[in-house]
C-alpha cells in the first residue's frame, strides 16, 4: 500500500510509522456485521488492518438499511458475512467470514477454522446476551482482549474485556427473562457513535497503547449529548474471581 494513503495517520505521534506498521500485522475478529459491525469493519478496513476476520450468520433485512451502512437494498435477503467481507476487501484488507450461528461457533459446538487464528483483539458487535456471553467467555479463556459495545435505545456502552478485569458475567450474571415485545429502536448515528468508539479502543491496543477502557464502561447517551463513565468491579461470586485473586479494577485515567 502507498504511504500516502496513511499519511494523515502516520503524521500522528500515537501512530507513526512503527505503530502503522503494527496495523499491517494486526489480526482481528469481528463478531457481528450490524449497526455496531458495520463501522467497525471499515474503520479497521480504512486504518490499514491486513488481517479483518467476520463473524456474521444473518442475513440482510430491509429494516437494517437506516443504521447498516455496510448494505444496501440490493443486498436485502442475501448474507451479511459476504457482502461484509466484500466491502472490506476493496479497502484493501484480505478478511474472511463465518456464517456459523455465534453460539455454536464458540460454546460446545464444533470449533471452526476463524477461531484458531491468533487474534490481537475480538470486538463483540452482537446484540443477544447468549451470543455476548459465548464470545466474551471464550475469548478471555484464551487471554485475548475483548472490546464489546451495545445499544439500547439511544444509549451505547463501551468497554473491553481482558482477562484480569471484571468478565461479562460479573456484569450480567444471568440470562435475562424473554418479554414479549415490539421491535427494538434506535437511530443510525447511535451505532455509528459506539462502533467508532469500539474501533478506536481496538486501533489503540493495537498500536500497543493498551485498552483505555479495561474495567470500566463508557456510557453515552445520545439524547442528553453526554459521555459518562463508570467503573465496574469483579462480583466475587463469579467463576472469574477465584482465578484472579490478585487482580485488581483498573482505574480511570487521571
């Protein structure tokens, strides 16, 4: 690739030409190709990622358009995982794709070639608790850092997961009880909000500036313009807990 094309990174001290070299190394899974996946994938794409794995079993429906800027109405009942890969490709970033249902691909099922690769990072982009719960706990058991965002309504959060800070499950210990229900809203430019966030966090571990929210979730509400963030701690009754005796909450920056 042409220097140029990454010039107005590079230029950057947090970058540099070492730190854009790491990028091109880099290797990354991306679970879920939605509202959150969606700019996630081409803002990985854009910085140079050479290595872009998706995970994505849904297909493509009319309601994704307003907040899905990966498709288009064209693609409207085809599968998400192709056509994803498709638009990462033509930014220049080799990827590949599973269709494989999120929880048989990394809960007891059969393990498929996408997860033995040697990740730097995972972001889950997926919007079920089961599917949060399967990627998160996998991943931390292999010590890889997890950056998970999620959107309800017009509030997203942020935050990664590592293997010495609270897991998914100190947070969400159980499975919530399934309500009858209408469609669940939000607006496109909410999921554009958290996915650049997640984007970011994954780009800033990647060039070895470390997790910048690793024990602690970043709120944003969208109606009231404001970030907040909140630091969580282990639930000491969770499996995690008694392997991380010495572990401790990372605080906010100062």
């Amino acid at each position: 690739m042409s220097e140029q094309r990454f010039s107005r990174q590079t230029c950057l001290k947090e970058v540099g030409d070492e730190g854009q070299e790491r990028l091109f190394k880099s290797s990354v899974l991306v679970v879920g190709a939605g509202g959150l996946g969606s700019p996630v994938l081409m803002y990985l794409a854009g910085a140079g990622l050479q290595q872009v794995n998706i995970c994505e079993p849904d297909t493509v429906d009319v309601t994704n358009l307003h907040r899905q800027v990966l498709f288009t109405e064209e693609h409207v009942g085809t599968r998400k995982a192709p056509v994803a890969c498709q638009r990462v490709r033509a930014l220049g970033t080799p990827s590949t794709y599973a269709i494989h249902p999120f929880e048989t691909l990394v809960e007891g099922g059969p393990k498929f070639d996408i997860l033995n690769h040697a990740y730097d990072v995972v972001l889950d982009c997926t919007d079920r608790w089961s599917s949060r719960d399967a990627v998160t706990g996998f991943f931390m058991k292999k010590r890889v850092p997890v950056v998970h965002g999620s959107i309800q309504g017009l509030i997203g959060r942020v935050m990664t997961f590592t293997h010495d800070t609270p897991c998914w499950r100190c947070l969400h210990p159980e499975k919530p009880t399934v309500t009858k229900e209408g469609p669940r809203g939000t607006l496109g430019p909410v999921c554009g909000v958290i996915g650049s966030l997640m984007a970011f966090e994954a780009l800033r571990i990647l060039l070895g500036h470390g997790p910048g929210l690793a024990g602690q979730m970043l709120l944003y509400s969208a109606m009231k313009s404001q970030f907040e963030t909140m630091v969580r701690s282990f639930d000491p009754t969770c499996s995690c807990r008694g392997a991380q005796d010495n572990a401790s909450v990372v605080a906010p920056p100062g």
